[in-house]
C-alpha cells in the first residue's frame, strides 16, 4: 500500500533494515561449508536422476496403457 502498511494486516511491510535472519538460516547461508555443498549437489544429481527413471517407467506405463486401450477397440479381440 501507498503508506507502508500491509494490505491485509495493516502492520508494517517487510523486515526492519539490517536485519539478517535470511542470511543466517537455509539457502540464503553464503559461508556453506564445501562439504555440505558437495553432499548437497550430490543429493540433488540423485534426485534428477531418479526423476529421470520415474519419468522413463511412466512413459512406458502410458504406452502399455495407449496400447490396451487400442487392443479393447479392435474387433479382433472382442
């Protein structure tokens, strides 16, 4: 709002300046040590990389799927 204030509060709109609780908690932590970081970007390749398979295995689910679907509209089998 114009005068500072929150729209459906009516308290005050964002942190005091100076302060700096983002910078000392979570993803905003600039001084990381290097393991966790490795730990961290070793985690998040296995989980792309199980993303990945998931992916793989629910295409082939859908294709099994398309071609049942296909297989009960053919005469031949019904």
């Amino acid at each position: 709002m114009p005068n500072g204030r929150c729209i459906f509060h009516g308290g005050k709109s964002g942190a005091p300046p100076g302060n700096k609780n983002g910078e000392i908690h979570g993803i905003y932590v600039a001084g990381w040590p290097a393991t966790e970081k490795k730990t961290l970007e070793h985690e998040l390749l296995f989980a792309k990389d199980q993303l990945s398979r998931i992916q793989k295995k629910l295409q082939k689910l859908r294709k099994l799927e398309d071609d049942l679907r296909e297989r009960d509209e053919d005469p031949f089998w019904n």
